[in-house]
C-alpha cells in the first residue's frame, strides 16, 4: 500500500484537529504541511496530532528566501527557517522537506534570459547552502528533498539528471530527489526510464497530471510510472500537490485520490 499525503485545500477544514480528522477519514495517509505552519503555529500542529493520530510526513514551502536566491538576505533568512523546520520535523517524526533551488525567481526561457550570476557561481551557492542544510538534516534524521522544476519556473535544476548531480558531487548523507510528475511530463523524455535511472536518489514523490490539476484529469502515464517504482523499490511517500479541476472540488479530489489508489496496485 503506497503511502498517499494531501496538501492543504480550501475545501479541507479550516482548525488543523479537524482537518487531520477530515483526512484520515478521507482515506489519506498523512500530510505535506506548509513549512510556515511549523514556524508559527507549531504547538498548533504537535496537539492535532496527538488528538487524532495523523501525521505530518513531509513540509514544502513557508520560508523566506531560496536556497539558490540571488539575494543573499533572503537565502541565509530561508537557510534559518529551514534548519528550524527540520528540527521541528524531526520532533514530530516527520521525514523531510521538499526544496526547489527556487521557484518563479528566473527563466532561461524567458526575457530577459541572461541571468544575474553565472552557472558556476549558481552552483557555488547552492552547494553552499546544501551543504548547510545536510548536516542540519542529518543530527535531526530527516531529509532534504530537493525538488527539480520545469525550465519556465527555475533555472538551476530541473531534471532528476541535474539534481541527481548536485547530490553526487556534494556526496550528502540525507539529501534526495522529489521526483513531481508534472515537472517530469515537461523536462523528461521518457518518465518511466528516468526514475529507474536516477532511482537510487529518489526519495519523495509529487503527484500531479500534466496540466497541473489533480491525478486522472489529464494525460500523464501514471501507471508506467508507478511501475518504474515498484522495480526501484521505493519505499518513501507521495504527495499529492495540484489545482482541482471538476465540481465540486472536493468530490473531484476525493475520486483522484481513488484513481491513484487503484492504478498504483496495476
């Protein structure tokens, strides 16, 4: 049985207690929490769990600067956030946070197309901060998933090939790849060959249909992908991350949530 996180919704209910309760009783098997949540209310988030024994997997999101921002205010203000988000994770027996380099900061495909800083000096930067984060992760047993995205919404990493790369040449105990398939559909030229290629790093999964709605909406190859899967036998969660498209909202979500279930089991 795979292991199926939700990420927050409009439809869910606003308190977290009940909200863990609508979960569960959902048929989901944990939670992806926004990383602000651990910040800000985290007493909040250790008490919804003791009442109702839903957990919290994974984060994503929530801090304040990336861990490849050209502003280098922001991404030591991110690095802080980030090594308290592990260490509040770690108390709550959750696994790990989900990190892109950036998200929405630059595109090489798109104007102006000349970036800020160089390859090189991205590269520098990045390893700087993981390097940070890997030994904050690793006193915490947690992890660092960093997340590959799409060329239009980052430039720094955005292949299993990529990411795979800087966790190679860093050589980090608790650093992996989120493999997201929506992401995939657009940067992998065959989903089902790259997650056995890069398998071996993979440590968290993003679950969302190529047009970015909910799983079954849209074209993607789940099925191929979850075998890839099975033969690399991963073992970690996947989260559901993506807009709702059918109404009413909940009822189309709670059917993805279905369609997963039944077509991981082909």
């Amino acid at each position: 049985m795979r292991t199926i996180l939700t990420q927050d919704k409009d439809f869910f209910p606003q308190k977290l207690k009940d909200k863990f309760f609508y979960l569960k009783d959902a048929g989901f098997d944990g939670f992806e929490i926004d990383g602000k949540l651990l910040l800000e209310r985290f007493d909040e988030v250790q008490e919804a769990i003791a009442a109702t024994g839903f957990p919290v997997i994974t984060a994503c999101g929530g801090y304040r600067g990336w861990i490849g921002d050209f502003d280098e205010t922001k991404r030591k203000k991110g690095l802080e956030d980030l090594a308290l988000m592990l260490e509040r994770l770690a108390i709550i027996s959750g696994k790990g946070i989900v990190i892109p380099a950036a998200w929405g900061m630059f595109s090489l495909r798109l104007p102006p197309m000349i970036p800020p800083r160089s390859s090189q000096e991205d590269e520098k930067v990045l390893h700087d901060s993981l390097r940070f984060l890997n030994t904050i992760a690793a006193k915490n047993n947690v992890s660092i998933f960093i997340e590959p995205l799409n060329r239009y919404e980052d430039h720094m990493i955005n292949s299993l090939e990529r990411g795979s790369y800087y966790i190679a040449t860093g050589g980090y105990s608790n650093v992996r790849l989120t493999a997201d398939f929506y992401h995939m559909n657009i940067e992998e030229s065959n989903i089902y060959e790259s997650l056995l290629q890069f398998g071996s790093y993979i440590g968290h999964i993003h679950l969302a249909d190529n047009h970015r709605y909910q799983p079954g909406s849209g074209h993607t190859d789940f099925i191929s992908g979850f075998n890839a899967l099975k033969e690399i036998q991963y073992k970690g969660a996947y989260a559901i991350e993506c807009r709702v498209i059918g109404e009413p909202s909940e009822l189309a979500y709670l059917e993805s949530l279905s369609y997963l279930r039944r077509v991981s089991q082909i």
